[in-house]
C-alpha cells in the first residue's frame, strides 16, 4: 500500500506519562524545523474534590517553549473516556489547530443524548478546528502526516502516521496489554478487529506509540513497540488468530470490566474539543451524572 508520508523521517517524540490516569502524552516534532505537534494531552481531574489544575500540561507547555518549539497541531486520537484533554488550555497559550476523527459527530450525537444536553450543544464537530476523514494528511514542518481511521474503540478512532512514528490511540497496547476495549457505545470488537489488521499492515520497522500502559506483571511503564513486536507477541492477535476468534475473546473480557473512573466527566469535555460544559446563570461549572445509562 502507498503512504502519503516519508517513512524514512525520523521525528523527535518526548512522552509525558500520567500516574492518575496512565495516559501518555507526545510532544512530536519535525527533526528539520522548530514545528511540532501535541498528541492526546490531559487535563488534572481530582475527581472526589472536584479539582481541575494543569500540572500535566504545564509540564508539556514548558518542554515545549524551553526548547524554543512552535506548536502547530494538538491531536486527539479519539473522544477519551478515561481522561480530561488540555488541548484548549495549551492552545490558548502556545496555538495550534485541535484535530480529531470525523466521526466525532457520530459520539456527540450519541453522548449529548446521553447526558440530555440539548439543541445548544452543537453536533456537527465544530468545535474542533479540523475533522479528519480517512486517509487525509496535513504537515507539521516539513514532515507530512497521515490520519488512518480505526474504529472499533469508538467510532471517531485514528491513528496518525508521522514519519516512522505511528500513534496508536487506544487501539492497541503493548504486547503485553492486548487491544481496547469495544463495548462501549458506538463500539464494535469486528470493527477494532479490522482496524488492528491495518495497523498491523503498516511496515513492521514502523514505531507505534501507546496512549495507554498499565504495567501488566508489574513491569515497568512503557509506551514504544513496532508492528513486528505486534504481530509477533499481542496477547489478543498474535499468532494468525481469525476475526471470529478475536471478536468473542474481546465481547467475553469486556463484560467483565468496570467503567473507567472519569468516563462521564471526560466525554463531557472531551465531545467539546476539550472545552467544559456551558456554566450555569452564577459562573458556575457542573459535570452531569447520568443514572443508568451505560
């Protein structure tokens, strides 16, 4: 298959872990400018105080000016459900355009019903300043970029291939982690099955970078593998297993997972671009909870 990108770059990534949420953030730049881009940042939680702060952003602000950055892109490789994203805090102060899949609408539809958020909540995906479709591209530099939708996850799913560098979302995990969950709504484990396979079609000396590592085994955190590590050693695909196979191992094991912690207050954000919820008639700033809806 033909790639819209020059696999022989080679762009600088730093990775930010965050303990409450095990979540890696990227700061990516362009090995032959000042450009870069930001993918899948966080914004600080405490959920039972109802505290928001800026810590882990702060940390990938500051990386990004002491090392005399422009910041370009500020990616989101799906709706989060287990995270808050900072990316409109950092653009505030660094710029940049906020990108994610198209199908960003399919998940706004579904969850401003969910959370009863009325005509006012815009389901169109304006609130991002570039929807990509499958396929597209955009620069960060001098490097193109490429967005490969993989639904399955969630709809609006996409891994973006920059260079040699692939970010996989929560599409897959580490080797020793498996493959994401596909129950949630707009989910489907055939799909995710499918969009594995055409991450796994990418060439095997490509790097994926992880959103998510959990430590299986109590191992060290980790983020970066390949597609031949993959193919070789995934506890949910590894060894040829057919799509019939994966689907009835993945729909077994998520009945058996809770709900992530921050999922409601998370897509509250996270449908919005990663702005809050609208404040009510005293400034004041609420997260809704839903009863019974997953």
């Amino acid at each position: 298959m033909d790639y819209p990108v020059d696999m022989s770059v080679t762009p600088e990534v730093k990775a930010f872990f965050d303990p409450a949420t095990n979540t890696i953030s990227y700061v990516v730049k362009d090995p032959n400018s000042t450009s870069c881009a930001v993918i899948d940042s966080v914004l600080d939680l405490d959920y039972a105080a109802g505290r928001i702060t800026t810590d882990h952003a702060d940390a990938l602000i500051a990386h990004i000016e002491a090392n005399g950055l422009t910041l370009e892109w500020l990616i989101e490789t799906h709706v989060h459900a287990d995270h808050l994203s900072a990316a409109p805090y950092i653009q505030e102060k660094l710029g940049g355009k906020i990108g994610i899949g198209a199908k960003v609408i399919v998940v706004q539809d579904v969850f401003g019903k969910v959370f009863n958020e009325g005509t006012e909540f815009e389901r169109d995906g304006s609130q991002f300043d570039r929807l990509f479709e499958d396929g597209d591209s955009y620069r960060i530099g001098g490097m193109t970029a490429f967005a490969m939708a993989t639904p399955g996850h969630t709809p609006a799913c996409m891994v973006h291939v920059i260079g040699n560098a692939a970010f996989v979302g929560d599409t897959l995990f580490m080797p020793d982690g498996g493959s994401a969950r596909a129950d949630f709504p707009g989910g489907d484990a055939g799909q995710l099955y499918d969009s594995i396979q055409k991450v796994l079609a990418l060439p095997d000396d490509m790097r994926l970078f992880i959103c998510h590592d959990y430590g299986p085994g109590g191992r060290d955190i980790a983020w970066e593998t390949t597609v031949a590590e993959e193919k070789e050693k995934n506890i949910h695909f590894a060894g040829g297993k057919s799509r019939e196979e994966f689907v009835a191992m993945r729909e077994a094991r998520d009945k058996q997972l809770g709900m992530p912690q921050l999922i409601l207050p998370s897509l509250q954000v996270n449908m919005r671009a990663g702005q809050m919820p609208p404040r009510d008639k005293d400034g004041r700033l609420f997260f809704k909870l839903p009863i019974n809806q997953f």
